[in-house]
C-alpha cells in the first residue's frame, strides 16, 4: 500500500444508518490513500459529510483492483435530497 493507491473501506466500528448491520454493505466504496502515517495507518480522502476521523488501520483496507469488464462499473449512489430535514432519493426505475 502506498500514497495514491485507491482502497476499499471495510465497514467494521462505522455506523450507519441501516436497521439491521446484515443488511449494510460490507465494504464502503474505494478511497484514494493521501497519507502513510506509518506502523500501519493510513489516512484515506474521505467525503466531507462523512463525520468519521479519516486514519484507519491496514486491516481495515483492502486494495482495490481495476475492473476488468465496463460492465462491472457501478454508478456511485448520488447524495440524499434532504426535505423537511429528512433524506429523500429520486428513483429512477424499480
């Protein structure tokens, strides 16, 4: 692992919004490395409205690898329209 190298965020010690954790993805999407802090820490480019402290351990990193098909790109999921200060999101088809 090194600066610049894209990897995927394991969920554990994260909480988010869903009910149940078996329902909750077990990776968060892939983030760009910004910093070795060294013995094994890293700090990774984190969104702004992510309120989390953004150094995490090497174990909870796993390196992310270049997609092989265009098919298996997947669109990020667009940032929630807050309403009456409730998340609402557009769909598009079901």
């Amino acid at each position: 692992m090194k600066v610049r190298d894209n990897m995927w965020l394991e969920n554990k010690n994260i909480h988010s919004n869903r009910l149940s954790k078996k329902l909750d993805q077990k990776r968060y999407r892939s983030f760009r490395i910004s910093k070795d802090i060294g013995l094994g820490a890293f700090q990774l480019e984190l969104p702004e409205r992510w309120m989390i402290y953004n150094m995490f351990n090497e174990d909870l990193l796993t390196r992310c690898n270049r997609l092989q098909f265009k098919e298996q790109h997947v669109e990020p999921v667009p940032p929630p329209i807050i309403v009456n200060e409730k998340e609402e999101y557009k769909v598009k088809e079901v």
